[in-house]
C-alpha cells in the first residue's frame, strides 16, 4: 500500500484529501504544519507528500529543503498544493525539488491525477 503524507493548515482540504485518498488504497499521514510533518517522516518514509507552503511554525519552503536534505526520503515525491500561485512562487517550489505544484482551490481529479503519474 502507497503512503501519502498530507501536510496542510486548512481542515476542509485535510479532509477532503484524507478521504479520496484512502478511497484510494493509500495509507495516510495527516500533518497540519511543516514541523509536524517533519517528526513524521523520521519514522514513515511516504511515497508521496502533498505539501502546502503558508502554514504556521514551518511553512512548506523550510519543509521542503529539511525533507531534500534526508538521504531516506530521495525517493519520496512532493506535490506543493497552495493558493500561492504567481509564476516567481510556482518556479521557487520547483526550484527547492517539488516534482509538481498545484494551485487551490484545485480539481481533486487533477491531484489524483498527479500522484499517479508521479507514482508510476
């Protein structure tokens, strides 16, 4: 079974991911800050992080460069999803190593459809 850590501030976007993704066969890790999220992934090494960036304590930029920076986790995919959407924020995202970056409010067929094909 395929580990996705959901990493977002927001409840209804937690929920609403949380739920499609265990439809989905996923096992699922719920984190609603960066620094959450980085205590979970020293002991579960997901396949897939959906990780938003304006959080409180550690936003998903500072998230991103610690999860880089940890040998067991360089296969691990990231999808940044945040309603940060101009062209300098999408580029940063990619240019710190997220594989893709989403804009909210998103199409959920558009996340599961970025997860598969990053996951094949």
């Amino acid at each position: 079974m395929k580990k996705i850590l959901i990493v977002d501030d927001e409840p209804n976007i937690v929920m609403t991911l949380e739920y499609t993704f265990k439809k989905n066969n996923f096992e699922v890790f719920i984190a609603r800050d960066g620094q959450e999220a980085l205590d979970i992934v020293k002991t579960v090494y997901p396949d897939i992080i959906i990780l938003d960036i304006m959080m409180p304590m550690v936003d998903g930029y500072a998230t991103i460069e610690q999860i880089k920076s940890n040998d067991k986790l360089s296969n691990t995919k990231i999808i940044f999803l945040s309603a940060k959407n101009k062209e300098s924020d999408i580029e940063k995202g990619i240019s710190l190593g997220a594989d893709a970056y989403l804009t909210k409010p998103f199409s959920i067929k558009k996340v599961i459809e970025k997860v598969t094909e990053l996951l094949k």
